[in-house]
C-alpha cells in the first residue's frame, strides 16, 4: 500500500475537495471546484489521485433499515492480549458488523451490530461472534434511538458558522420511505457495484451489469429519491487535521436525556448520538482537531450539561469498517498485508 492510505497530510485544496465529497460522495468535479475555489481541472486530477490512491474512499449502501426492520447494537470487547487484530479483522468480515474501530480506555474494540429480523436472530449473531477466538469479554447495548447523525463533519474546517447551534435534523439523512419491495435483483446489483466504487459513471454500471445506461440512472435516482441509498464518503481524519475522534458513554438522568440529547446534538463536532437502553446511556462520537480542543469540549459542554451524572470516554485509534465499507488504510496503519 502506499504512503496516502496510512493518512498522509494534505495540502489545502486536498482539504477542501475531501469535505465537498463528504457533502456528496457524487458530485460533479465542476461544482466541488466552484466550493474548493480552483480550476477545474485542477480539483478533477488532485480528485481522482485523492480516490486511486486510497486516500479518499466513497462507497454507497442501502439505509439502515431500507429492506425491511432492524436492531442495533453498540459492542463493547475486551480481548486476550495480543488478539485485538484478530478479533477486529473477523468483525470486519461480518456482513453484521457496521463499523468497527480500535480504541483507548476500559475496552479494546468498540463495534456496532445491525441484526435483521426479530429476536432470535439477535441471539444466534450475537452468540456466534461472541465465539470469535480472542474475545474475552463482551458487552452488547441497544441502541434505541438516533438522535444524530452527520456525513459532513468536515465542514467545520471551513464554515464560518460551524461552531453556532443548529438543527439536528438538518445533519440527518433524509426520510427513509424506502420498504423492501423498491429493490429488484438489477436494483442491487447497481448498489453492489457503487458499494465499492461510489463514483462509478452510470455507463461503467451499464456495461458491467448489460443493462441500458439510462435504465441504471433512473433506478439509481429512484433509489435516492426514496431514501434507499447512504452515500459514506471516508477518509483518515488525521489528514484532514482532525487529530481527536472520542467516543463518550454518558450517563445521564431519566428525565433530562431528551434535552441533553438535543441540546449536544446542535454541535458540530458531535457526528453520531444516540439512546441505549442500558443506565440512560447516551452514546455520543465526537471529533475535534486537537486534544486542547477535546479538553475545552469537556469542561466547557460537556461538564455543564444539567443532568449529566458521569462519562466513561474512548478515543477511537483506528477505524476498519465504517457504514458497514472497510477502511482501505486500516491494514497498513497497523502494518498488516493488503486483504487478498
């Protein structure tokens, strides 16, 4: 692997063309040179050298939810020691597993679980990746409401008014009035070949698939417009100068988890939020530039909230899965070969 997919820093217009894909993982090269402020050309080659090697990676899947009903779990492992890569990389595997990330603190492995189906299914996944060699504890929460969710954590780089409340809902994905019955087998086997290569031309999906090009643009439009589809635009968020991404468990009263929800979901830096049915936990991933930035975060948000009891905190060292696409950099961070 190359240099790029351990994170290397980037220079600014890199910067700038990494955020306007977390936008959109799709868009033109035209109106991501009009945000970047440079030629096109220019924004098109650093783009595509940006992609090739690895460095920037866009992928798109079906929503959470899309073909039919789920539950989620957030998993917290410790394992043997010395196995944490053995155990992450069968994670990794699991068509189950959303994402996966290597961390600091009480647990070795933080993971989230998206199980199909009613509850018997929930014990027979559960159990059987409880089984991989390596786990020594495991501790499986549901999560039981989303607060937030955002695809555009980069913007803070270079909106004025990044750091002011907002609405949450507009970090949400859009209404998901998806059912099963939307997706046909040449429906899939579209979002299969963007799963991999997000950016793949409708005409390279015609040619690999032998359907018509504009048969491929209209069931992908149909798709979007529905809520079928999840655009995950990933990079190291090192490269980007975003050196602290921090998992927080907080523990908050009954009744004030709504308000902290909502009052902690109008920051920026809080990408991903969300209710779990154990000890009034709110789960809440944040990421910042610096670990003085964490800190101030802490004392100053965090520390102030009416109804926060206590926090256990987890800073999150290397992501391997992410919106259930691995990571192209997490071997080589870690000094494994490349996945055969």
């Amino acid at each position: 692997m190359s240099d790029a997919k351990q994170g290397r820093d980037l220079v600014e217009l890199d910067r700038r063309i990494v955020v306007a894909l977390q936008q959109d993982g799709r868009a033109s090269w035209t109106s991501i040179a009009e945000f970047a402020g440079a030629p096109v050309s220019t924004v098109t080659r650093r783009g595509q050298q940006l992609l090739a090697e690895g460095t920037v990676s866009v992928g798109i899947v079906p929503t959470l939810g899309s073909e039919g009903h789920v539950e989620s779990f957030f998993i917290r492992i410790d394992c043997t020691p010395g196995a944490q890569l053995q155990v992450a990389e069968a994670l990794v595997e699991s068509r189950y597993v959303r994402f996966v990330t290597l961390v600091t603190g009480k647990f070795d492995i933080l993971a989230e679980l998206v199980i199909p189906g009613d509850s018997a299914n929930y014990a027979q996944v559960l159990t059987g990746l409880q089984a991989i060699p390596g786990v020594e504890r495991w501790r499986s929460d549901l999560l039981t409401h989303v607060y937030k969710v955002s695809f555009d954590w980069g913007r803070q780089l270079y909106d004025a008014h990044a750091d002011e409340p907002s609405d949450p809902i507009s970090f949400m994905p859009p209404p998901n009035t998806c059912e099963p019955s939307h997706f046909d087998d040449t429906d899939r086997a579209i979002v299969d070949v963007l799963s991999v290569d997000g950016r793949a031309s409708f005409l390279s999906i015609a040619r690999k698939l032998g359907v018509n090009e504009s048969s491929v643009r209209r069931r992908y439009e149909r798709m979007r417009a529905a809520g079928c589809l999840t655009t995950v635009t990933m990079v190291p968020s090192s490269a980007i100068g975003m050196s602290a991404e921090t998992l927080l468990m907080l523990r908050v009263e009954p009744s004030r988890l709504r308000t902290v929800a909502h009052t902690l979901a109008q920051h920026v830096s809080v990408r991903f939020l969300a209710a779990a049915l154990e000890e009034n936990t709110l789960y809440c991933e944040i990421i910042l530039p610096s670990t003085e930035s964490l800190h101030d975060f802490m004392t100053g948000t965090i520390a102030h909230l009416k109804g926060v009891r206590g926090w256990n905190a987890s800073m999150e060292l290397v992501f391997m899965k992410r919106g259930f696409i691995e990571t192209p950099w997490w071997r080589s961070q870690v000094g494994l070969p490349p996945a055969e």
